[in-house]
C-alpha cells in the first residue's frame, strides 16, 4: 500500500491512505485540540474546534473526519483558524454554567483545559442557556444537561460499545438534548448503569452519583461499626487518582488509607471472590452432573445482570444465582461476622469501594436484604473513594503498606482476578478442574481467557468431558456471544461475561481516562497481583473454608441458598 | 409495454386528444351551438361528428362549438375551416349528414357542395 | 382517450386549493351534466399553473381561455355561456393592473408570456393522474431513447454538454455528479430524489410533484441507467400529502405500464422508485441528513467528504438530486444537450422556477432563462409592486440566501451574479420587499427560522445561529449596543467557515447580506434607536397631534403605563418616560391624532 504524501504547516507527512488530517498531525508531533473526538467511536466533526485549514478548500474543514489526500497542504495555525477555534470554544461557553470552582470535574474537565489551551479570554455572548435540569432519578448516574457540550461521546459509547443506546440525541436546534427516548427520566429506562457513559463525557454533564457525604456521617457515628470491603480493580486503578502510573499495584497502601479515614474494619471483595467460586464452582458442576440447564453464566456483573434482565431475559435461568462477591460480603458482615465479633448487625455498616457504578444499584434492589438490613449501605467508587482521601489530606503514596483484616479480608490469586475480563473464568477452571478431577493443576495460568480480545473461547478437559467456554467483555461483545447461543451456533457449557470493557478494571467508576493502553497495564497489574498471592485457587481459602465449617455448612447447601443466591426480574426492553 | 415501438404506437393515439390544448390544430370543425341551433339538433350533429372523427383516427382536427351566426334558419350550422382556405359552411346538418361531411370533406378532401350555404 | 370537443383545466395546485378550486369544479362537473354536455367537455384536474393570486384559475381549449378568480357560480355561467353556447365570458377574464386591458388567452398575459417552460412544461397542461397524458406529451421518450440508442457513457455525456447544474442550491453540475457516481466502485448504487422542500413559501418542487411526476420518474430511471443503479428513492416530506399521493399513483401506473420495473421496453434494464416520506425537518433537505432520514437514523447532516456520489445511501454511490433537477432530463435527452445549452447564460445553463412571493403584484411560480433580471421577473412577470410602492429588496435563495437591494435590478439571475452580491440562488425562493420591509426584522426573521431549524449537530450552528439571533433581537428591541453590527459580522463570517454543513455555512447569510447593503439601517435602531421602515415596535415614538385631538380622553383610559395625560376637553400628550410603545391609544384614537415618528 503506498502511502499519501502531505504538508502540515510546512512539515511533509506521509501516511497510510485513509488517515485523518487529525492523526496525521499527531504523528507529525502537532497537537490539534479535539472535544467530540474518540477514537473510532465518535468520529463525527461536530464540536468544530479541531478545525484546520486546507489550502484550496471553501471553508475551514475538521481535521478529525477529513482524510489527508495526496498533495495536500494544511495549516493548523492560522489566525483564521484559530480564530475560529476560539470562537467556537466560546459559544460552546456561553451555554455552559461557570461552575468550575464548585464542579465534580474541577481540574479534570476537558472544557476547562481547553479553554485554558486556547486562550479565550473573555465570553462576550449572554444569552439563554440549555433548558433542561439535572435527572438524578437513576441511584447511580446523575445527568447534568446544563453542564453537556453535546459531544456525544456517551452517546456512542452506550451505542456501539454496550449495545444498550438508552441515551441518544433528542430534540433539534438550541434545545438538542442527551436524554433517554422522549426525554424519560434515566432511571426509569433500560441504562444497565455501567457508567461507561461517565468515563468518556469530557465534562461533569454525565456522572457517578456522588454518596461520600453518607460514609463521611457513618464514620463519624460513633455508634456504627463501619466495615468496609475494596473490589479487585480498586486496588490497580487508585493509584491514579494521586498520580501514579496506571497499573500500579498500591493494596497496601490502600488498606492504610482506608484505616486513615476510619473504617473499622477494612476487609477484602477477594474473600467474597473465592466464596463465589466455591458456590458457583459447585453450581457448575451441579448442572453438568444433573442435566441443568446449560451454558450457565456469570452473575458478578451487576451492569450485565440489568443487560439481560432487559434485552435476554429469555436466558435468566441460564444466569449462576450467585450473588456478586460485593452481595455476598454485604450478607456475611451483617450475619456471620457480627455472630462471631457479637457485633449487633443493626450497628454494622457496609460500605464498598468498586471500580463501578452499577453496583450502586444492585446494592439497591429489593432483594438485596437477605442478612434482614440492607446487606451493602453504601457503595463508593474508586473515584468517589479518591475524592475522600483527598478531603482527609490523606498523603495516599507516602502511605505504609498495610494488611486487611481478618477474617473477610483473606483471600487467593484467583479471587484477585475477578477485576479482569476471564478473571472469574480462570478461577472458577483452577478450581472446578481440582473438585472435579481430584488432581492438581500443572498450570494455574488460563492464557486463552486473559487478555483484550472481544470474545474469547477455550476448552478444558475435565475428566474426560469438555468444558466448553467463552468470556465477552463489554456488552456488544455479550451481545455476539448471546445470539450465537440463542441461535444455537455454538454451544457452550460456561461463559462469563463482564459489562464494562477490559472487565471492572474498566468499570464506570474508575479513575479518568480510561483507554486501551490503560485497561491493559491495570490487567496487567491484576496478573502480577496474582502471581503474588501465596494461594491461588479458591478452594484453598481458609477463611472460606472456615466460614464453610462454622457458618454456611456446604457449598449450595440451606444457607448458602439463603444468604448467597439471588433470582431476576424479566425487564421490558425499553 | 415490452418496446419502444408500442410506445410510439400508444403516443400517437394519446396524442389527438392533447392536440386540442396545443393550439396548432390543422382543421377547425365548429358547431354553432347557439339556442337556435341546439333546438333544431346541433348537439346530436356535434356528437356525431366527434364519433366519426374518433372512430377514424382522423389527426389534427379540432371539433368545437360557437354561439349562433345568425343564420338561425339554416340551423344547425357545421363550419369547416383550413389553415389558407376559405371557410365552408354547411346548413340544415343532420346526425346522417354530419357523418358523411367528415367522410367526405375531412378525409377525402371533397367539399360536399349542394349543403353549402355559403 | 375519447375525443371531445373541449377541454377545461382546473388548476388544482395548492393555491388554487386554498383559494376553493375544489368548490369552482364541483360546480362546473354540475352544470356540466345538467347541459348534458359531459360527453363533449372533459374537465381535468392539473398541477399548478403558476399565477396563484389569480386563483382558482381555469382555462378552457381548444381556445385557450384563460378564467381567473372563479367563485361557484362563476363556473355555472362558464358552463352556460362559453361551453354551451360557445360566448367567452368577459368579465371573468383576466385584466392588466398597469392599464386594465383584458387578455383572452393566457399567452396574452405578460406573467406567460415572458416564460420558458422546460420543467414546468407539462404542470398544468396534464392531469397529473393520468399517465397516458403524460405520455402523449413524449412522456417516457427519453428513457426509450436512452435506453435503446444511448450508453450510459453517452447519457452521461449529454447531460454534461447541457451544462445543467443542480436547482436545489449550490449548483453542482449534474452531469459529472452522475460521472463520479458511474465511476465509484461499490455496488448496487442508488438514485435519490430530494423532494423535501423546506424554504418557507417555496412551492417549486411540489408543484412539479403535484403536476407532473412522470417527469421525475422518467428523468430518475435514466440516470440509472446511465450510473448503473436499479433502484430509486424519492424523499417526499409529509406536509405534502397530495405530491405523495400522485406520485404513488404515478409509481404505479408506470409499473402498470412497464415504463418501471424489471426490464424496461424489453431492454433488460430493471428499475424501481420507492417513497419515503420524511417528517419535515428543515435540515432533512441537506443531502446527507436526508440520507441518513432514509436510512432511517436521525436526519443530520454529516461532513463531507466523501460525497454521497461516493459514499452514499448505506454507504453506496448515490446520485442525489432534486425535482427540479430531474425534470429537466428528459427533456435534455429529446432535445439534446446544445438545444438546453443555448439557453441561459455562460455559466449558468436552462432555466430556473422561482416561486414568487411577497409584495408583488402576481404572486406564484414562474419559470424565467437564466440571466434574466431581478427586474424582468419582477416587474414584468411579477407587474411591479403591490400599491404602487417603491421596490426594496428582493430575499433570494430562501432562509439561507441573501438580499438584493434596488441597485442590482439589472444584475442577471445565475448562480455566478448572485453569489458576489451576498446572495444564493438556493432552491427558488424569491420574496419581494417593499418599501415598508425593515431588513434588520427581515433578517431576525430569517435568522429565527434556521436557529430554529438547526438539527443541533455542530456547535457553531447549534449556538452561534442563537446568539446571533439575541443579538439582532435585541437591536430591534432599541437594546442594540455599540459593537453589536461588528460582532454579527465576526459571528457571521466564523460559522460561515466553520459550520458543519451548507445549512450551517449559510444560515448567517440574511444577516451579513442585510448588513452588507442596508448597514444604515442598524446603524439607526442601534445609535438613534429609530427604525426607518416604521416595523420595529419598540422603537416607535408616539406623539399626539393637537390639531386633531379634540381630548375625549379615550387614548388615556387604554393606555397600560398612564403614559396619556391631559385635561378632558383638551389635546392630550404622551410621556414618552411612561410609554411602553404598544400603541393601543393609536388604535383606539377615532380621530387618527395619535401617530409615530
């Protein structure tokens, strides 16, 4: 393929046939600024700020959809064009509330950089501003129209990535809105609330809803014993929020800050983690044994839970009735750990800290009291956690390395790699393979399962039968994975599926941003954190095994039914 | 319609019919339609002379009506009028009559003189 | 067909439909039957025939009589007189305005006479239900012709030669849109006619729709042929339910006929046209919104390149042009490409249809030779302004077009002249303003409409035309600040450069053209707080004559602010502090001695 040859102001580029003025630029080491830009996803020229200038065309042309062309000769810096950047940047601020003091995205908006990078100095236009108010209908994502620029990055997102669309562009003109259909209220729609919207929205027109206030009354009740449990992915993403390169493994540190802050106790999602894998182990095997109703799938996701609920609900009985880890830990400290400290439960309070904003809701549903109090109070994300250090002046890299507590903070490597795409998959292999076979593992690494990939699939022998399975990430992912499975194209006996992309490294609530480059050295991270693990397979857990001996009898046994498995709510799809 | 023939072949019929709003007509056939000339039968002439015109496929000729010439006696009058010629009037025109002036005069060019009144 | 002796043409566009055409026929087809002259007379619905303030027209041939302004009865004593008894019934004819004299026939009628009809040729002449009308007018001749005597590299070719560009805007030349579109790779391709006409008072495209659209038909199925497609798409807005309907029935008749369909005339070319009927946004006239509208996604526009003769209807090469457009193909094809050339100007070949509006004598649609004057089309077809007053300014090009003032008069009409005055030649728009027209409300006006029509994609459209429609209303308001022309022109020329779309690019055209020639005219609402034209309502300076007022008090007592004093029994005078300029006192005022300054 040859490649196209061009000038960019004055510096001769060449790059493959197809490349954008935008990527051409970059590779030339020239940044051209971009607002509704996301790679691959949102490649539109609406927000008109990477405008350039093309020698020989009519107007100015938007750098980020328009393909180089041999020959052609561009300037990025005209006055002309900057002009027109800045002039567009300032119309867009007109209708954009001043804020930025009082903002969630305060020195994380992408508005305010701009502004700060293009130099507008003054808004000369003062005139009506968007119409529509804040919908904090939904427990988890709150929208701010007023604060919206209308990039649409959240848009494609929900759109192309999730395959959910439950925001799209509403009305025309002046009143152009990013809303459900028929401006309905988010919560009250079919938004699986995974907050990939969030990640991407480049201002705080779209995000987490923020309940540190509530953790803040709670650890400032003396009368509550506060516990509080940290997902897998928490522990590889946090970091960032105090500057550390993505992919640093800081749990040390992190059960350091959480007792700076207060908390009890500090206990471990990997322990619930383990716990699952033991109940959805022997769920797996129950099926394969009995004639159950296969391929069964993963149930951790709360994001991809409402997903089926809404869009398969043909397949509920295909889903593992295990509740998620964060559930499962919610049940447990209200009933076997407030037995054994003899804490009444009534006095525990349950806060999380996820890389997600869907848990927010699934701590909510109805169903999750099975401990008879709300089992989970309180869900943070890793954002909304790194917030709350920073209001404590907590130092988070200076921090001693730190252990959780006892007993719901021990757990294995394969409770650790819940937080990454095939995680839950691997462990429930590590474990299934040793239940079933009675032989151990030569290999704990699944390398099949791990990694990027959409779809992954792979095939296990398990005594001489083979177990046939998939992992899909990301929900248009689920998506091809589903219909193959509905159209009966494939035949699986066990998939797991993660909402969010790269598994709940990737969640909604993680820190800012979030690309592939980043998914992937948090996942990395996870591996390392693993392989560091002095156990590595659930079954090993003695913690687990303990709360089996003392609590819970045996795997799917009359308690673990009680406290641990769940059932679903068919749900319209719109 | 399977060819560009049977085209061509149905235009030329549709066309007699649109020439009327052309404006180009070759020969002009009018009626005196006035009451005089309604009275004693010139509806039926008129009618007539469409059928034959029709029934012949005759090209280019326009059949109209005008009010009464004053010649109320020789009604109903049938007036035939060619591009550079001089206009012929036929008196006393019956149904019978009105065909046999399009036969005659209209297709074979042949003035039927003893019914001309002027 | 049967043979009759005469032939009445009852415009049914939809001015003659709004002025009770339907009533007029209805009685007509009555007295008809009573005479028992139905065997004789046909009476025929046809498109509109242009002249829509004469309306409800009709014209009875062989004579070619043209009646104007009929009421019920009037069609009974036309039926009575003139077709009965063969006596034109004078006063129902049409009379000049400048000196009264009465025409017969429509060709003595200036607002005909100074017209060539190429696309119009045949609305208003054929029943537009009736294929077989359309077909004695060498209807589907030039697909027969193209089909068995022409390649498609010929066909191409000869619309090239013809030098016709694309009647919806920015004149594109058609022929080589259909070239790029032979020649791009990627099958099957499409051929789409946009038929959403959105222009306020624009009526062109509808009227063809409504009056002949075989035409379009015919013209869509030789362009496939000559790119290679065998499937068309007419995008029709809803808000046109007569053009959708005739032009169903037209879709079929013509299959009925094999004039559409699988092998055309036995030549084993297939084509089809199938409609979709759009829910009217503005924007949806964008080419590529309204792609997107077929396509069935959210009508907005997307950047170009690739151009939909590239990349088109679900990413296929797609020729897009609208019914103007495609009603001059046919014609091309019988007549060859040097016969449209020969007609127009260098650069701007044919004719064009503007639909003319405003404060003209004739209103309606007209068809004029490019390079024709404003003042031709004006004075002598349009016969000058209404109430004898003085010629303004003429809007162009719809919304998004531009003004022209008195002193181009004379400038001809294409697509080269009116671009270097500010203006476009857009889809046909042509509004006429009078002395009496404030230009800055015009372009408030103007401006309202596309802000409000914006699909709210870009931003530069989505919030520029907005602050630029505060800007200019707050001029009329009287609240105009020093800066506020200067910051219009700044905001004008950015989202011109650096809008989206076409829409977007020209959207601030009303105001950077009445900028442009009528500066004095904000200049005196923004430093002396006056609007010259007397339209500005907040600018209005009420004053009381003491000649007239005989001090009844009347003015006083309606008045909202207490603004009106005096003695009773003596003239009274306004406080111009108090006065909330909504001139209530002057309606009120029997005596006419209120008025404005």
């Amino acid at each position: 393929m040859s490649l196209v040859t061009l000038t960019i102001d004055g510096q001769q580029v060449q790059v493959p046939p197809g490349t954008t003025i935008l990527a051409a630029a970059r590779q030339a080491g020239i940044r051209i600024p971009t607002l509704c830009y996301l790679e691959e996803l949102n490649v539109i020229g609406a927000c008109r700020l990477c405008l350039v200038q093309v020698e020989g065309a009519r107007a100015l042309v938007a750098a980020c959809v328009t393909r180089a062309a041999e020959g052609m000769v561009v300037h990025t810096s005209t006055p002309a064009v900057r002009h027109a950047r800045r002039l567009n940047l300032e119309l867009i601020m007109s209708n954009h509330p001043r804020e930025c003091l009082t903002c969630l995205r305060n020195t994380s908006c992408e508005l305010q950089q701009l502004a700060a990078e293009l130099g507008v100095g003054e808004i000369r236009f003062q005139g009506e501003v968007s119409p529509y108010e804040v919908d904090d209908s939904s427990p988890a994502i709150i929208r701010d129209p007023r604060k919206c620029v209308l990039c649409r990055r959240c848009v494609a997102v929900c759109e192309k990535v999730q395959g959910v669309s439950a925001i799209a562009v509403q009305e025309r003109g002046f009143d152009t809105v990013v809303a459900p259909a028929f401006l309905a209220p988010l919560g009250e729609v079919n938004c699986v609330n995974c907050g990939q919207c969030s990640l991407v929205c480049p201002t705080a027109a779209i995000h987490e809803r923020d309940e540190t206030e509530k953790v803040w009354a709670a650890l400032a009740d003396p009368q509550m014993h506060v516990v509080v449990q940290t997902a897998p992915a928490v522990r590889v993403s946090i970091g960032e929020m105090f500057g550390l390169e993505p992919g640093s493994i800081v749990t040390g540190k992190l059960v350091a800050a959480l007792r700076r802050l207060g908390f009890d106790k500090v206990f471990d999602t990997d322990f619930t983690a383990d716990l699952t894998i033991m109940e959805e182990g022997s769920e797996l095997i129950h099926r394969l044994q009995n004639g159950g109703r296969l391929p069964l799938i993963t149930s951790c996701s709360p994001g991809w839970i409402k997903f089926i609920e809404h869009f398969y609900p043909s397949l509920l009985p295909n889903l593992s009735t295990c509740k998620s880890p964060q559930q499962m830990f919610g049940a447990l400290a209200k009933t076997y750990y407030a037995q054994k400290e003899g804490i009444d439960p009534a006095r525990i309070f349950v806060v999380s800290i996820m890389p997600c904003t869907a848990k927010k809701y699934e701590a909510g549903r109805p169903e999750m009291n099975s401990s008879g109090y709300r089992d989970v109070d309180v869900v943070l994300t890793t954002r909304e956690l790194g917030r709350m250090l920073k209001q404590a002046g907590i130092d988070f890299d200076s921090l001693p390395e730190e252990d959780y507590d006892a007993p719901l903070g021990i757990s294995t490597g394969a409770g650790v790699i819940f937080g990454a795409t095939g995680g839950v998959m691997e462990a429930a292999l590590r474990t299934a393979y040793e239940l079933v076979t009675g032989a151990t593992l030569v290999s704990l690494d699944f390398e099949e399962v791990r990694g990027l990939e959409g779809v992954k699939e792979a095939s296990v022998n398990l005594a001489g039968t083979e177990l046939k399975v998939a992992v899909a990430h990301g929900l248009g992912n689920a998506r091809k994975v589903l219909d193959a499975v509905v159209n009966r194209e494939r035949e699986y006996h066990f998939i797991e599926i993660m909402c969010c992309p790269g598994g709940c490294i990737g969640g909604g609530g993680q820190p800012l941003p979030v690309d592939n480059e980043i998914r992937a050295r948090r996942i990395a991270a996870i591996y390392q954190a693993d392989r560091q693990m002095p156990l590595r397979k659930s079954h090993e857990n003695p913690a687990v095994q303990a709360l089996y001996r003392e609590f819970l009898g045996e795997p799917l046994g009359r308690r673990s039914h009680e406290l641990l498995h769940t059932h679903y709510t068919p749900r319209e799809r719109f | 319609m399977k060819s560009l023939a049977e085209l061509d072949k149905l235009r030329e019929k549709l066309q007699d019919e649109m020439r009327l709003r052309e404006g180009r007509e070759d020969v002009k056939v009018v009626v005196t339609m006035g009451t005089c000339g309604i009275a004693s039968g010139a509806r039926e002439v008129l009618t007539a002379i469409l059928e034959e015109v029709s029934k012949r496929g005759l090209k280019g000729v326009t059949v109209t009506q005008t009010g009464c010439a004053g010649l109320c006696h020789c009604e109903p009058l049938v007036e035939i009028e060619r591009p550079g010629r001089d206009k012929v009037i036929y008196g006393h025109v019956d149904e019978k009559k009105a065909r046999e002036i399009v036969v005659s005069h209209l297709v074979n060019g042949q003035i039927i003189k003893e019914w001309i009144i002027k | 067909m049967e043979l009759y002796r005469a032939h009445v043409l009852v415009c049914a566009g939809a001015g003659c439909i709004s002025s009770g055409c339907q009533a007029v026929k209805s009685a007509l087809v009555e007295s008809i039957d009573r005479l028992g002259l139905q065997r004789e007379i046909k009476v025929v619905e046809t498109g509109c025939m242009g002249p829509c303030d004469l309306g409800p027209v009709i014209v009875v041939y062989p004579e070619g009589v043209f009646y104007r302004q009929l009421k019920p009865a009037d069609a009974v004593e036309i039926a009575e007189e003139h077709l009965l008894k063969g006596r034109v019934v004078e006063r129902l004819l049409y009379k000049a305005p400048e000196d009264g004299k009465t025409a017969v026939t429509s060709d003595q009628i200036d607002f005909f006479k100074k017209q060539t009809r190429i696309a119009l040729r045949n609305t208003g002449i054929i029943n537009p239900e009736s294929v077989e009308e359309y077909i004695a007018r060498d209807g589907y001749r030039a697909l027969g012709k193209v089909l068995t005597s022409m390649t498609p590299e010929e066909v191409i070719e000869c619309i090239k030669k013809s030098g016709l560009r694309g009647r919806g805007g920015a004149g594109f030349p058609t022929g080589l849109k259909w070239e790029f579109s032979a020649k791009a790779p990627g099958k099957p391709k499409y051929v789409v006619c946009n038929a959403d006409e959105g222009d306020p008072g624009a009526f062109m495209d509808r009227s063809i729709l409504e009056g002949d659209p075989h035409s379009v038909l015919e013209a869509m199925a030789i362009c496939g042929y000559a790119i290679g497609a065998n499937q068309g798409y007419v995008y029709v807005r809803a808000e046109y339910p007569l053009a959708v309907q005739r032009l169903s029935l037209a879709i079929e008749k013509a299959r009925e006929y094999g004039l559409l369909g699988e092998s055309i005339f036995g030549t084993g070319f297939s084509f089809d046209v199938e409609i979709r009927v759009g829910a009217g946004a503005f924007v949806c006239g964008e080419e590529t919104a309204l792609l997107a509208s077929i396509e069935g996604r959210r009508g907005e526009p997307r950047p170009r390149p690739p151009f939909p003769a590239q990349e088109g209807l679900w990413g296929k090469p797609t020729v897009i042009n609208n019914v103007e457009t495609w009603a001059n193909i046919p014609p091309i094809i019988l007549n060859g490409p040097e016969w449209f050339a020969s007609i127009g100007t260098e650069k701007s070949k044919g004719t064009k249809v503007f639909a003319l509006a405003g404060k003209v004598n004739n209103t309606g649609l007209v068809e004029v030779p490019m390079g024709t004057t404003l003042r031709e089309i004006i004075f002598d077809i349009g016969g000058g302004i209404q109430g004898g007053k003085q010629f303004k300014a003429a809007q162009i090009g719809g919304p998004s077009g531009g003004c022209i003032p008195a002193r181009y008069l004379d400038v001809p009409v294409d697509y080269e002249s009116l671009t270097r005055l500010g203006a476009i030649m857009g889809s046909g728009g042509l509004i006429i303003m009078d002395e009496d027209t404030c230009m800055v409300d015009l372009a408030r006006f103007f401006l309202e409409f596309v802000q409000d029509e914006s699909c709210g994609k870009c931003s530069p459209c989505r919030i520029g035309t907005k602050r630029m429609l505060e800007i200019v209303e707050r001029i009329t308001r009287g609240e105009g600040r020093e800066g506020d022309i200067e910051l219009l022109e700044e905001l004008g020329q950015s989202i011109k450069s650096s809008a989206l779309c076409g829409l977007g690019q020209t959207a601030p055209n009303p105001v950077l053209s009445t900028i442009r020639h009528f500066r004095d005219e904000y200049e005196a609402h923004i430093y002396h707080k006056k609007c010259p034209a007397g339209v500005c309502r907040a600018l209005m300076v009420y004053a009381i004559d003491e000649e007239k007022c005989n001090g009844c008090g009347r003015c006083a007592l309606v008045c909202p602010a207490g603004a009106v004093y005096g003695e009773k029994k003596k003239p009274h005078r306004i406080d111009l502090e108090k006065c909330l300029r909504c001139g209530t006192c002057m309606e009120k005022c029997k005596f006419g001695a209120i008025y404005t300054i």
